[in-house]
C-alpha cells in the first residue's frame, strides 16, 4: 500500500467517523464543561481514604506529626476537589432530567442558584460525614479480623482484603447517593468494582460489621438492605427478581427491587437471593449455591439449591 492509498483511507475512515458522531448523537459529548473524569474522582477517594486510613493511604505520617494541621490542610485540598467534581456534575445535570433537580429547583431573588456555591455547601456537608463513615469501616475492619481465621492483623486486612477496600469505598459513596448528588457514587463504586470483583450499588444500605470474604462476583443492588454483623462469601448475589415495565415497555424505575438480609444472617458462597419482598431473617444461614426467591425465617438453615 502506498502513503497515497493509505492517506485515502484514512480520509474516508475520517468521513465515516465523523458522520457517525452526527447520526448516534446520543454518546457524544462536545462543546461542554467536562464531567468528572474517572481519574478526578480516584484522586478523591485516595485523599479520602487517606482520612480514612492515616499512614495506610496518602503521604506517611509521622509519630509526632501535628495531627490538627495534618487533618485541616488534607480537608482543605480535598474540599476544593470534590467542590469541582460536583459543580461539573450539577452543570451537566442541570441540562437533563435529572433526580437531583431538587438540588438546585427553587429561586433565590428571581435568579438561578450559583452551582458553585451550591457545590461547596454540598462537598463541607458531605465531609462533614467522614467521622461517621471512619467509624462504620473501623467495625468493618474487626469483622474482617474476627471473622476470619486466616487473617493474621488488621495491617493485613486494610491492605489486602478486597471485601474491605469494597465496602470502604461504598461507605465513601454511600452518603453522596443519599445527598442525592448523581454520578459521583456510581463512579466510586464502579472503580471499586473494577479493582475489587465485588460490585455494590451506592445505594445499598448496608448495617455494622459487614465482612465479604474472598470478594469476587459479589453483587449488592440498590434497594438492598442489610443488617448488622452479615458476612457473606464470594459469587453472592443481592438481586432483582423481576424488572416491571410501564406500558410504552421501558423499565419501572425505583421502588424495593433487592432483598432485605437481618442481623447475623450468614451466605455462604455463590447463593444467589431476589426480589425486594425477600428478606433472610435473623441469623439464618443459607448455604451455598443456592437459589432463594421467598424469605428465610429467623434461625433457619437453607442448604437446597432452589427455594
């Protein structure tokens, strides 16, 4: 092939691409403020975590370190950063419908909101979380420990367990979903998702002392909510039973569509477990493998592969 032919392809290959960015509209993006990239926002999780997990994640700290100043100035960087993931987000939003309308719905004096100020009143509201949050995945952490005889401390678990890194990152996104703030949660989790093998929609509610051991395949979907001191095993699947659909054939969107898992239940591995009206009671077992679309008493032990 000469430079010539080639040089003529690749102006016809050009032609097609550029025509198709016209006919499929839908997936383009050109000529706006950027989104939050997904490099942006694991930047943020890092500075995150570092609040998290001192000396785990981020710059080392040292034994006579000034925690207050420490604290205070990776606070200060880490507001200004999430400030600008969510004002990209609130710009884009504020074009589309979006759930978070609400978020900026009202009028101040004839005017519209300043999404920027909005912003940083949302990211100091959402830090404002992170004691809460810290406290949640230490009792992660010591269920991780105690629930596993193999782990030898918690250097160990924080480092090296997926589950953990999972479900650190869910409480993370956890409280943004509920700020009602859009994307940001869902590319935090999805990242974890990619990392980990354990994929746990944002929207989860997810109690105390939650331990995935192994990790991989796990899946957790919106509306599913689970109690204090669960632990599950890799391949499990919190999910939907059915999708209910509105006349024109789209999907029903909200409602309960995931179960509901008790204190102390125990799922062993690769136990798949549907619909929102299904709830495994209070310290029961389901034993792996097995297929549950109707509730699981209080106590009970489930070992049949479909109930």
């Amino acid at each position: 092939m000469t430079a010539e032919e080639r040089s003529q392809r690749l102006r016809s290959l050009t032609d097609k691409v550029v025509e198709n960015y016209r006919v499929l509209g839908g997936i383009n993006r050109m000529g706006e403020k950027d989104l939050p990239s997904q490099r942006a926002v694991v930047a943020i999780l890092e500075e995150l975590q570092a609040i998290i997990f001192p000396g785990y994640h981020g710059e080392p700290v040292p034994r006579d370190a000034d925690l207050g100043l420490l604290v205070g100035s990776r606070l200060e960087v880490l507001q200004r950063h999430l400030a600008e993931m969510i004002e990209r987000t609130l710009v884009f939003c504020r074009s589309q419908e979006c759930a978070c309308k609400h978020l900026w719905s009202h009028e101040d004096d004839g005017r519209s909101v300043d999404l920027g100020l909005l912003s940083r009143g949302l990211s100091l509201e959402y830090l404002e979380c992170l004691p809460a949050v810290r406290s949640l995945v230490d009792t992660d952490v010591r269920a991780a420990f105690e629930g596993d005889p193999a782990a030898i401390n918690t250097e160990e678990i924080i480092l090296c367990y997926p589950g953990v890194k999972a479900i650190t990152v869910h409480r993370l996104a956890h409280p943004l979903y509920r700020m009602g703030i859009p994307l940001l949660p869902r590319i935090m989790t999805e990242w974890a998702h990619q990392q980990t093998g354990v994929d746990i929609h944002p929207g989860a509610d997810i109690g105390p002392y939650f331990f995935i051991d192994h990790g991989s395949g796990v899946v957790i979907g919106e509306t599913t909510v689970i109690g204090e001191r669960v632990k599950i095993y890799q391949g499990v699947t919190l999910g939907a039973l059915s999708f209910p659909r509105n006349p024109d054939g789209s999907l029903v969107k909200g409602g309960k569509r995931h179960p509901t898992v008790e204190d102390r239940a125990t799922i062993y591995a690769n136990a798949t477990i549907l619909g929102g009206e299904t709830v495994i009671g209070a310290r029961a077992v389901v034993g792996g493998g097995a297929w549950i679309t109707s509730s699981v008493a209080p106590g009970e032990k489930v070992t049949s592969v479909t109930r």
